[in-house]
C-alpha cells in the first residue's frame, strides 16, 4: 500500500510502529536496493507533544541543520552523525511543525549485491541494514546529496545513459550550517548531554551540503498487514531521561534478526581540572 502525505502529517509517535514492516526502495544510476523496515525511533521537535524531548535535534527549534524536520511530512532528513555516518528520518507532522521517525534498522530484500558492495564488512545478510549508520550506507543515502528527498516519488529507475549533474537547486549555506551545529553542540555540553553533544559536534564546516541529487529518487511502501508482534523501549544511546524509560520511543518487530542491539548511553566523563 503506498504510502501518503496524509499519513505522515501526523506525530512521529503515531508513525513510528506504523513504518514496521514498509518498505523504502532507493533507486540510482546505481541500481535499485529496498529494506523491510523492522526498527524505529520517534522524535519530537521543540513545542510538539506534551513533553520536551532533549534527545532530538529540533529540540531548540529550527536550524539550518534540521531545517528539513519543519519541511513538508514524507521527506527524508538525511545526516551526518559522530563524524562518521549518515543515519534516515521520515519526517512527520503537519510543515512548520517538527518530528520525524528514525530507521534503526531493516532487511534488504531487494538489491542485496549492490548493497553487499557498498557494506563489504558485513559478515552476513541480516548485517547490511542492521543499525541506522548500515541502513543509511547500504541505500546509498548521504547528507551531502539526498537530505530533503521526497520519500513518495515514483519508482522509475533513472537513465542508465551517460551521467548528468544533479539539477540546479540552493545548496545549504555551509556558513549558516556550521554555526548552526556550534548551537546546538555547546547547548547540548551544557546540558551534560554526551550524546548529543558528539551529535551535534560534526564539523558541517568539512561536510558542505550539495544540490539535492535528482537522479535518486525515493519510494515508501506501507505493508498491507503489520507486523504480528512489535516491541517498544527507550530508545538507543540516548541520555539523560530522553533515552529512559519515560521515553519508550523506540520501536522493533519482535524477534527479528535484524533489529539492532540495544546499548544505552555511554556515561560523560567528567572533565579533569587544569593544574596551574
């Protein structure tokens, strides 16, 4: 069943569990790769739902960053997380208002060489999108290129002729972007929040983001019955009382190989004082 905008123009909350078992097919000059999601994280944004959420990037309101959270439900926020990896949001809620769903974790059922090539340290099938940093690599996705994509295109794989240049579009300021990412990580050491304050360290200044790439395109497909069984939890590597108990934002088909393993948040170091 595919996916609509209605459908995304609700609370993340609401999306998450319902995203289990869809799948997101990524098409390329490359090739064409789709995962069945199995595992997710909701987020809110600032001034959405009852309670404030200190584990999301919107969590101080809208940035050159995180602009994409505020755009119009059912695109993807593509970024870039601990200097390392590209991780995907589903954003949700009605534009202007913040949340988005994070895929943890899915199965490639489609695509699998191509996705084996992007992800060669991975041992076995179940480890290509095992873990949103996998997911993200195996669909090819990255924040330079495809934050923003529309998740509700069609599926018409792209010209196999010679290569074109994405098409003309603004590109994200990188000055505005890196002041931005300062923001957030100096509120978030404040805050006492490692997690978040590694998150938001990325230096945006070295990742300048580029036009979005239009030979890619991006198709949601919901499952026409849900997953039987889905658990739910805190979340993953989440701080603080954002990644407790309170908040059980996290979601997973019960039993299935490919849902990641859950590691709460590594504990801050405290700072050793300088000597005179």
């Amino acid at each position: 069943m595919r996916a609509s905008r209605t459908f995304f123009a609700r609370d993340a909350l609401e999306v998450a569990p319902e995203l289990l078992g869809a799948h997101l097919t990524i098409s390329s000059p490359e090739g064409a790769i789709t995962v069945r999601i199995t595992e997710t994280e909701a987020y809110h944004g600032l001034g959405t739902g009852q309670v404030h959420d200190a584990g999301s990037h919107a969590r101080m309101g809208k940035t050159a960053r995180n602009a994409t959270m505020f755009g119009e439900p059912g695109h993807l926020y593509v970024y870039f997380s601990y200097g390392m990896h590209n991780a995907v949001n589903v954003v949700c809620s009605p534009e202007g208002i913040a949340s988005g769903v994070l895929l943890r974790a899915g199965e490639i059922v489609a695509g699998e060489e191509l996705a084996r090539s992007r992800r060669p340290a991975a041992k076995t099938s179940r480890d290509l999108a095992r873990g949103p940093g996998r997911l993200a690599q195996a669909l090819g996705l990255v924040y330079t290129e495809h934050d923003g994509m529309d998740a509700l295109s069609d599926t018409v794989p792209p010209s196999s002729g010679p290569e074109e240049p994405p098409a003309s579009e603004p590109a994200g300021d990188e000055h505005l972007a890196a002041e931005g990412s300062d923001k957030e990580r100096l509120a978030a050491e404040n805050s006492g929040d490692e997690r978040l304050a590694a998150d938001s360290s990325d230096d945006m200044r070295l990742v300048a983001k580029r036009p979005l790439d239009k030979r890619t395109r991006a198709h949601l497909e919901l499952p026409d019955v849900p997953p039987a069984h889905i658990s739910r939890g805190p979340r993953t590597g989440v701080s603080g009382e954002a990644g407790s108990d309170a908040f059980p934002w996290r979601f997973w088909i019960t039993d299935d190989p490919t849902v990641s393993p859950y590691r709460p948040a590594a504990l801050r170091k405290p700072r050793r004082a300088g000597t005179a």
